[in-house]
C-alpha cells in the first residue's frame, strides 16, 4: 500500500502577471512552486500562508484555490508517497521575495509563464498551465517524471539568488 502525504503550494502572481519560481537547493535542483507539508491539525490555506511566507519573507494574500493535483507513480525511485498537493492562486502581499531557506531552495525569481525554466516539478507545470488558462477547482492525477541529471559536483556554491526574468 501506497502511503500518502499532504502538501500545499501557490501561484503567486505579480502586477507583471509573472510567476513565482523556486529552485530546490537538494538532489535535481528542480523549479517549483513556493509551498511545503501541511503540518498536522493545520489547514491547507494557513499551511501555503506560513510556508510562503518561511521560504520568501513575503506576505501572500490567498485568491482561490486552482487544484488539488494527486502526484503519483515511480518514475522517481520507488518507495516515495503519493502526495496530495492544495495549490492556491495567491497574489503578493507584504514583502520582498527574499530567499529565507537556503537548506530548502537556493533561488527564487520571477518568470514570465510562457518562458518557464527547467527541470520543473511536474505538479508545477500541471498547476501553472490551469492557473494561466483560469481554471479553478482542478482534481488531477500527476505522474513523476524520471529524476533529471544531477548538476555536476563542480558547479561553484551559489549564493542564494533572488531575480527578475524578463519576459
């Protein structure tokens, strides 16, 4: 039997109508959401609330909810659990986007949604794609991708990163 986790994650959008990206400090260094685990006996929205705000320094101000994205498979290795992903449509409230967990992510920055970066997690590229078509309420099943190439070891250490992507 499959176990199961839950998380949440946010489109957070600016005036510019770009999107907030985060690259994972750890293993494929893939973009994905702002986000994380609920904890228990914790809501969803205060879940997105909270982690957005340890991983960015910014305020968000939750609009909707675009899905619920069930990522599953074994693409990725075996023996991960399923998770059950609450993706929120968010807008920026108070802050900076200030990297806050460089043990979590190492970049963040801002992407214009049709030049996205890769590799991406594929919950992200399902949310982004309903969220830019307007979609609300989505119920999908997501499938891992095949883990991408590992970065070579002798990249130079980077310091965590916060940047503007032109469109």
């Amino acid at each position: 039997m499959t176990s199961l986790t839950s998380a949440v994650a946010a489109v957070i959008s600016d005036d510019a109508g770009r999107v907030l990206l985060c690259q994972q400090t750890q293993g494929h260094r893939r973009w994905g959401l702002p986000g994380g685990r609920i904890r228990p006996a914790e809501s969803p929205v205060h879940a997105a609330v909270r982690d957005i705000r340890e991983e960015t320094g910014m305020e968000t101000e939750i609009a909707d909810l675009v899905g619920i994205y069930h990522l599953t498979g074994e693409a990725a290795g075996q023996g991960l659990p399923d998770v059950l992903v609450h993706v929120f449509r968010g807008r920026v409230g108070a802050g900076e986007a200030t990297v806050n967990a460089p043990g979590r992510i190492c970049r963040l920055s801002w992407h214009d949604p049709t030049a996205l970066p890769e590799p991406m997690t594929p919950v992200t590229r399902a949310a982004l794609a309903d969220a830019v078509a307007g979609r609300a309420g989505v119920l999908c099943d997501v499938r891992r991708d095949a883990e991408p190439a590992i970065p070579d070891a002798t990249e130079p250490e980077q310091e965590p990163v916060v940047a503007a992507v032109a469109a």
